[in-house]
C-alpha cells in the first residue's frame, strides 16, 4: 500500500490552506488530501455568509482575522487571482448602551473602524426608533448609531479556496474526491498480534483510515473535518471539544433591496456594507450579482445539537422569526421574497468561540472556527501547519508569531470571544 507522510481529510478552507502552508516550508513531504464530495470547498466552506472581518473582542482572534485578510488582500491584488474580494464594510447597529461602551471604544482604538450617527443609519433606510409596544414584546433595541469595520467586507469562498487547491497542485499534493473516511484505526505501535489490541498498556497509533475506497496510510493525519470530526474522533475517545449549531441563509430580494444592496453606508452608488441589527444579532450579506441580501442568524438557545449530512433551510424559521424582525427596521421587506436558501453548520466552540488546534497521538485536529472559517482560514491554517510540522511558534502574513500551544487543549490561552454572529 501507498504510505504518504500526512493525510488531511476534508478540502474545505482550513484542509486546504493547512496543507498548502506544508508544502510551501517542505516541498518534499508526501501529501494527500482525501475530501468526501466531488470537489473542493463543498461543506460549510460553501454554504457560509462568506464574510470578513477583524472586529474582535478578543486579542488572538484580531491577529488570526486581520493577518488572513491581508493575505487574501496580497493574493487578490498582487498575485492577481480575483477572490471576489470586495471592502464593503461590516456595519454592526447598535442601540446607546452599546454604543457609549468600552468594548466599542477599544475596538475603534486597535482596527480600522468609525461610528456612525443614528442620523447616517436613518438615511441608508433603516427604521432607528421601534415602538414602545413592539420593543417590549419583541426585545427589539432604538439605534443609536453603528460601528463600521472598514477592512471588511465579502468575497467568494469558491475563489479562495480554488487558489488554495491549484496551488497545492502545482507543489505536488494530491486528492482523492468521492472518498468517504468511515474510521480512524486505533492500533498498538508494536504490534503482537493478540486478539483484542489495544490493550491499556500498549503504546497506541492511528495506523490507517478505512474509507469507502479501501485503507489509506499515513505517517500522521490531520483532521480538517468541521462539525463531523466529533463522528471519527468519539470512536476512538478523543474529545475535540465542538458541538454543532446549524446555520441557515435566506437570499431575498425585492425593488426597494436591489436599490439598496448597490448603495454604499453613504448612499453613493457601491455596495451595502454587511450589516448586523441590533437585539437578535441578525446579519444581512450584500450580494451584487443577484442585486439581494443573504439573511441568516446564528441562534442559541432552542436551537439542537443535531448534525445532518444534508440540513435543509427551513421557511418557518425565516418567516416567523428573521422577517418578523427585519421589517420593523427595514419596511421594504415587507414587499421582498426568498428567491433561494441553504443550510450548514457551525462547529461551535461552546467555551471560547476560536478554533481548536491540537494533537493527540499522531493525528493532529483544526476545528471550532464558531462561523469564522473563512476569515480566519489562512492564519489557522498556517498554525495546524507548524503543529503537524513540529514548530513551536507560527509565523502569520505580516511577521507576527503565535504560539502553536495557545490553540491547544492543554496549555490553550485564547480570551472568550465575545463578538460571534
């Protein structure tokens, strides 16, 4: 059988990028990338708002942001690859309380950011003042002004992750698509060949992954699985430490939403910037090829940890809950509908909200993102690659370094994040 030195399983954002970064400090490892679906960039990487931004509450999550928006800057404007990259602002509305915090004067001090008048949010059309009744049956919020990221905005998650994987196939990497990785087998590292290993005493090893295309064999493995590592990694009882929350997207249009998705936070022709309302932090995608607004919401409490390998949309959580909302800030809504929808997952790190990084045996694991796959991808990418490298420290786009340990389990130093749409 063929022996490679890794396998990463699962071609979304963070496999790709993972593997690239490998490659791009040891050309000469043997990689095979093994993905389920019959292409790249299938999974949750595909059905995402396909967002950036670098507005964080927590320090580790600004370096990993800011450092990968600046790469896909880099490859956007100096490699020349189109990623669909647009800086269109993220706009968060926020009512006084918000508004007068230090959260938000910190904010403002470590990124690109300005407030907004309530008189500017007035005039992109939104609704500043809710009715006494409707504000308390409802717990809608007033706005009193908005928070605008400047170095943000949207880009295409096929185009991102296209770059990764034609590169990858320039330095040698290779794929395997349609294959389903059933089990990890736990083995004894010195094998005896006694019914029963492994036993407690053995020393223990993945030896090969069983896939619907027969055994694959690597030195290490690298999960890169999203909210289905949980599947392979129980088995074997290793705790990645995620639970999954689905995560539904709403595409709706209508007259009064194309004249507004093509108008800058200004009101000049541009592009809305993606914005969350305030109360239920419901956030709204421009999207200028459709002219419409992606509409989504990640919602907590009630919502299951349930997984399905196909989640389908579902037009009572849109109607009865997301619109119920929009249109007392938006009144345009009230003549829109839903021209498409689509459901995925987040792989929630229910502790923290940033992505877990670690290894146990000689499987490595890069999962946890909290619906910030995409524009935290490349920096994670790079420290899944020091880890499986054996490197202390990761080196991000732009110089600055990370200690591969602070993504961990065991000696993890990440601050909660409080910023999670």
């Amino acid at each position: 059988m063929e022996k490679y030195d890794l396998i990463i399983v699962g071609a979304g954002i963070t496999g790709l990028s993972t593997a690239y970064h490998i490659l791009d400090e040891n050309r000469d490892m043997k990689i095979k990338i093994v993905e389920r679906a019959p292409t790249f960039a299938q999974g949750n990487t595909a059905k995402s708002d396909a967002a950036f931004r670098d507005i964080f509450t927590s320090d580790i999550n600004y370096k990993l942001s800011s450092s990968s928006i600046n790469f896909y800057k880099h490859i956007q404007e100096d490699l020349k690859f189109n990623l669909g990259m647009k800086f269109n602002g993220y706009l968060f509305l926020l009512d006084k309380k918000n508004m007068e915090s230090e959260t938000v004067k910190q904010i403002t001090q470590k990124t690109e950011s300005i407030l907004i008048e309530r008189e500017d949010i007035s005039r992109m059309g939104f609704k500043t003042s809710i009715s006494q009744e409707i504000s308390s049956v409802m717990n809608l919020k007033n706005i009193a002004g908005g928070l605008l990221g400047k170095n943000c905005g949207i880009l295409e998650p096929d185009l991102i992750s296209s770059f990764y994987e034609s590169e990858l196939r320039k330095m040698g990497a290779e794929f395997s698509y349609n294959t389903t990785v059933r089990k990890l087998s736990l083995e004894p590292a010195l094998k005896l060949d006694f019914p029963g290993e492994p036993f407690i005493w053995q020393e223990k090893t993945i030896g090969h992954l069983e896939t619907n295309r027969g055994d694959m064999f690597a030195d290490n493995y690298l999960l890169a699985t999203d909210v289905w590592t949980n599947y392979l990694l129980d088995p074997i009882g290793i705790d990645s430490h995620i639970r999954p929350k689905k995560r539904q997207v709403f595409q709706v249009t209508g007259k009064g939403i194309r004249d507004m998705v093509m108008k800058d936070y200004t009101g000049e022709p541009g592009l809305f910037p993606f914005t969350i309302l305030p109360g239920p932090m419901i956030d709204m995608r421009p999207d200028p090829r459709s002219e419409s607004f992606w509409i989504s919401f990640n919602d907590d409490i009630g919502r299951d940890f349930s997984l399905e390998d196909d989640p389908v949309p579902e037009m009572d959580f849109y109607e009865k809950n997301l619109l119920t909302v929009i249109r007392e800030y938006l009144p345009i809504f009230n003549e829109s509908k839903v021209n498409s929808s689509w459901a995925g997952y987040y792989s929630m790190n229910t502790i923290d909200g940033t992505y877990y990084i670690f290894k146990e045996l000689n499987v490595g694991v890069i999962t946890g993102s909290s619906g910030s796959g995409i524009m935290k991808g490349d920096a994670a990418g790079r420290i899944a690659a020091a880890m499986m490298l054996g490197n202390k420290k990761a080196r991000l786009y732009g110089g600055k370094e990370i200690d591969v340990d602070d993504l961990g389990i065991k000696k993890r130093n990440v601050q909660m994040e409080n910023l999670i749409i």
